[in-house]
C-alpha cells in the first residue's frame, strides 16, 4: 500500500467486521487497487507522467458519499477516501479532498460507531489538512460518541497530533510546546494502561514504544535476515560501522519515493565504514530487484514483505520513509527522513571515531 501510512498493525486492523461494505465499494476497492499497482509498475520514477489513482478515484467516491448520506456506507467510502488521498502526498500542500472528508466526518458522523475506522487515516501527517481541522474532529468525537472503541482512537489521535505536527505541514515535525507535548504523553500513557484492549490503547502502547526506540542512545533492537542477493545480514555483526537503516517501498512512501537515499550520498561514503542498508516493504521482491538495478542501487536491500514486516515491527515504523542512523557501538544516534541532517550526523559520528 502506498501509504496507508501509518502504520501500526493494531491501527490498521480490517474495519467492522460485523457488516461488509457496499459492493459498489468493494468493486471501486479493487479498481483502486489494481490501478496502484499499475501506477507503480510503471518505468517512470516516481509515475511522473500519469496522475496518482486517489486522483481520479476520488470523484467516484464522493459521489458514492452523496447518494449514501447518512449511513454507515457513506462513512465506509469516507474513511476509504482517506486511505486513498494518503497514499498521495505532496510537500507543504493541503488534499481538498482529504479536507472534504475530514469536515464532513466532523459536521456528520462525529457520533457514528463506524468513524474509528475513518478515524485511522485522518490525523496529520498522515492526512494532508490542517492541524486544527483534525483536532476539532477528534473533539467532536470525545464530546459526542458514546462507543468506547471511537473514543480510545480519538484520544489517540488527538494526542499524537498535538505531540507529532505543526500546522505548518504534514512533513514539518516541530514539536508542540513543552506543555502540551507533555501532557499529550502523559494522555497516551493513561490510555494504554486504562484502555489497553481497544484499538486506540494498543496503539498508545505502539506509539510510547516507538518514541523510546527513537531516542538517541538507545540499542537498536538486532535482527538477522538475508538479503536480496542472498547474503545473510545480521545487524550486531556490523557494529564499528556507521549503519543507516533505511525503511522504504515502491507502494510505502506518502509521496512515492522509490529510493529515499540519494546516490550522491552514498558515493560519498563508500569508502568510510559506513554501511547503508535497506528494509523495503514490498511484497514482490522481484520488482524490487528491478527498481533496485533501474536506480543503480548497490547497496544491500532485504524484502521484509508488507509495511507490516517483521523488521518495520522490530522497529516501530509508523511512516514511510524512516531512516535510522546507528553508531558504531549499535546505538540509535538519530532517526530523520532528511538526507541534510543524517549526513551531518554520519559525519560526526565518523568524525568521533578518528579521533
């Protein structure tokens, strides 16, 4: 998936299993999804020359919302128009689309059961609308839906979105300020410890754990896997090395970055003990290999399978891409999608060991 970012797996649990969707929207899931997988099979980087499918599905969806208003159907296509307009993202730029859904959700279904699993794809970064419009929706929720599953995933979303974002854009990170920050966490603990079989408890445990795992200094959790070439890698045999772990897909990033490493960079460090290693999401490893030799990728690539793989869950990955810098002691020096800031850090790192 594109991005359906995000993407703990208790988040991304299958909807209400209780009622099926409409068969319209089953058949416009399938076109969908048949349409991205032929978007990212194409020979262009990055599908520069058609547009993305949340594009043209999106009308067809909205029409679907119109002729349904009102029912559980209707926010079954909304939360699938999320889940679409995810999967394309631009920088710095608001989705009218994911806006429409958004504001309808709040205006209109903010007391529906059904909304928890529109609710998973509507908080930034991994939907592109302004901050504020997310959190009057999980407002809305907590002061008017009863059902303990919508509100744990409120909770959930309203604190990740005042700890995660700034209004300034889905991939700008500032963090919030010290005090809202700090009791936005202090929400999340209280909500995995009270609410830990729900939906939103478990992913307020995902995310405190993944927060830990971010901090500098800590271990990087081993793993041992092989690589598309067939060689065995175990990450602890590769301490006294400068490792950067890179977590990427064909259908995994938000903006459909193939290689989120550019090859400039690499070649700087190729003769440093630096070691770039990549964890890709796709199912496929075939098309990977192919990606990997279109984009003269030489360094060593493992297929952990879907966004849900093995390693992404050591992990913690909640967004494609992520990147991983780890010292040469096997500790976490820094987490950031920033080519520019990871270098710095890879040269510091570098620079501490010659001395």
């Amino acid at each position: 998936m594109p991005i359906t970012l995000a993407l703990v797996a208790c988040l991304f649990a299958a909807p209400n299993a209780s009622r099926r969707p409409a068969p319209e929207l089953i058949t416009i899931d399938r076109d969908y999804d048949a349409a991205i997988a032929e978007y990212f099979n194409k020979d262009q980087p990055n599908g520069a020359d058609t547009p993305h499918p949340s594009v043209t599905f999106a009308p067809r969806i909205r029409k679907f919302v119109e002729a349904h208003r009102g029912t559980p159907d209707a926010v079954d296509a909304i939360r699938m128009l999320l889940r679409m307009t995810n999967q394309y993202q631009t920088q710095g730029r608001m989705n009218p689309d994911a806006q429409w859904a958004v504001q309808l959700l709040t205006d209109e279904y903010a007391a529906a059961p059904e909304i928890i699993d529109a609710l998973v794809y509507s908080s930034p970064p991994t939907v592109q609308v302004p901050r504020s419009m997310s959190i009057a929706l999980y407002e809305k929720v907590l002061s008017s839906n009863t059902d303990p599953e919508a509100r744990a995933m409120a909770q959930y979303c309203l604190a990740t979105t005042l700890i995660d974002v700034s209004a300034a854009g889905p991939r700008n990170l500032a963090p919030a300020a010290d005090r809202e920050r700090d009791l936005a966490l202090w929400a999340l603990q209280g909500l995995s410890s009270t609410s830990p079989a729900t939906r939103g408890g478990r992913a307020a445990a995902e995310y405190l754990a993944d927060r830990a795992l971010s901090n500098p200094g800590a271990l990087a959790p081993d793993f041992e896997a092989t690589d598309l070439t067939g060689q065995t890698i175990r990450l602890s045999q590769l301490r006294g090395r400068v490792v950067i772990l890179v977590f990427w897909g064909l259908a995994a990033s938000a903006d459909g970055t193939r290689i989120p490493v550019p090859a400039d960079l690499t070649a700087r460090f190729k003769e440093k003990p630096v070691t770039f290693l990549g964890i890709c999401a796709d199912e496929n490893p075939a098309k990977t290999r192919a990606t990997l030799e279109r984009e003269a990728v030489t360094w060593p690539n493992i297929a952990d399978g879907a966004t849900g793989g093995k390693i992404a869950a050591l992990y913690h990955i909640r967004r494609w891409s992520s990147i991983f810098v780890i010292d040469q002691e096997g500790k976490i020096a820094t987490r950031d999608p920033d080519p520019k800031k990871y270098e710095k850090t890879i040269d510091a790192l570098l620079n501490t060991q010659n001395r």
